[in-house]
C-alpha cells in the first residue's frame, strides 16, 4: 500500500492502486477520515497501557508526566499508527482476495 519505508519522512505517500490487482486504495475522495477514528482507538489504548505501565512504577504520577510519556509514545509510534490505521479501514470495506500470483487483476479507468 505504501511507497516509502515505514519511519522515512514520507511515511504517509500511498500508491494509487494495488500493483498487484489494481484495487484502487482511495475509492472516493475523504474515503479515509473513518481511519482517524481506528487511529484514536489505538492512542487510547496507547494512553490507557502507559497509565497502567506508569501506576506500577511511579508512586505518584502528575500529569505532565502522563502527558510527556503519552506524547512521546504517540509520536514514536505515528507511522506505525498511521499505517495500520489505514490499512485496518480498508480491510473492513474491501475483501483481501490472497496472493498476487492468485488473483485477476483489476480494470479501473
């Protein structure tokens, strides 16, 4: 789905379709802000890990560390996040047909 490797500066550049099959990865224009919400899902996770790692190992904890542990996780974690996010979204709408060398490829004008 992806051009670039996974922590380069353009972790976000997506081909236009499946060199495979030729599935386009952008059906409709905004088809990906239902991942944003995949991706919050993972921050919370992401929040609630790192609130229970910090409660066994700090005896007390303020907010700014919360806040400082949270935002360095998340930001360590964005290509990852991002890039799963994605490709979760597209997996619930288009069915993943097997291997390259099993599937037709698609015709798209």
């Amino acid at each position: 789905m992806f051009k670039e490797a996974m922590y380069s500066t353009k972790f976000a550049d997506m081909h236009q379709s499946c060199p495979c099959c030729g599935q386009s990865f952008e059906p409709e224009p905004g088809y990906y802000y239902g991942a944003m919400y995949v991706s919050f899902a993972f921050n919370v996770a992401i929040f609630l890990v790192s609130l229970f790692i910090l409660y066994q190992f700090v005896e007390e904890v303020t907010m700014a560390m919360m806040m400082g542990i949270v935002v360095v996780v998340v930001v360590g974690f964005l290509p990852v996040i991002f890039r799963l996010s994605r490709s979760l979204w597209i997996n619930i709408f288009i069915r993943y047909e097997g291997p390259c060398g099993e599937i037709p490829k698609k015709l798209h004008e």
